[in-house]
C-alpha cells in the first residue's frame, strides 16, 4: 500500500515543479514581449534621428536652426544642433545593442525553461503509465 501513495506524491511534486517552471517561463516571455517594444521604440527614434541628421548636413552653416523646447522654439547653432543629434544617435545605438544582448539571454533562459518543462513532463507521463500498468 504505501508503495501506491509514494508514486502520487512523486506525480505531485514533479507537478509543483512543473507549474513552477510554467510560471518561470511566462515572466520570461512577457520580459521578451517588452524588450521588443522597448526595442521597436528606439528603432524609430533612430530612424527619425538619422533623418534629421541628413537635413542638417543639407543646411548651409548660416542657415537658422531651432529646437522645440517646450511650447517655445529656441535658435540653436548649426554645429551644436548636429552634435546633439550625434550624440542621440550613438545613445540610441548603445541602447539598442544593450537591448539585442538582453534578449538574447532571456531567449536561452526560455529555451532552457522549455526543455525542463519538457522534460518533466516526460516524466510525469512515464509515472503515470507505470500507476496505469499496475
């Protein structure tokens, strides 16, 4: 008899895990959701600032040059405003392949969470097959 309730308790923890590692994945997947919308939202905003860089580079260096700040436009100089834009483009760079490097370990962490869960599943089949043959 108490070799029956041993494998049940077996099923039952191997079922706890298995909920656990569930879990485990899901945070790892709604991380990943994020860091593609993260990552989409930079893109754009690189796209954008190198858009603005090509404009400036087409203005003669007397032309005028203005930045919204707030409801107000403030002149800026031409050199300033293309090393500000510089300075946008290396950030967003950065933040991108800081990004991309992130979302690479949560991508093995996931494909690692699945293969345990795989695994474990495996084994709570193979526990059950053997309660079903006895």
């Amino acid at each position: 008899m108490a070799s029956s309730s041993s494998p049940s308790a077996a099923a039952r923890d191997l079922q706890k895990d298995l909920e656990a590692k569930a879990n485990d994945l899901s945070k790892i997947q709604k991380d990943i959701s994020k860091n593609h919308q993260v990552r989409k939202k930079y893109t754009i905003q690189l796209g954008e600032n190198e858009l603005v860089l090509k404009e400036l580079e087409l203005l003669k260096e007397d032309a005028n040059v203005y930045k919204l700040i707030g409801p107000v436009l403030v002149k800026q100089d031409l050199a300033e405003a293309n090393a500000n834009v510089r300075k946008r483009i290396e950030y967003i760079s950065a933040e991108l392949k800081r990004l991309d490097s992130t979302l690479q370990d949560m991508e093995e962490k996931q494909n690692s969470k699945k293969e345990a869960i795989f695994k474990l599943q495996q084994r709570i089949q193979s526990l059950q097959a053997g309660k079903a043959k006895t």
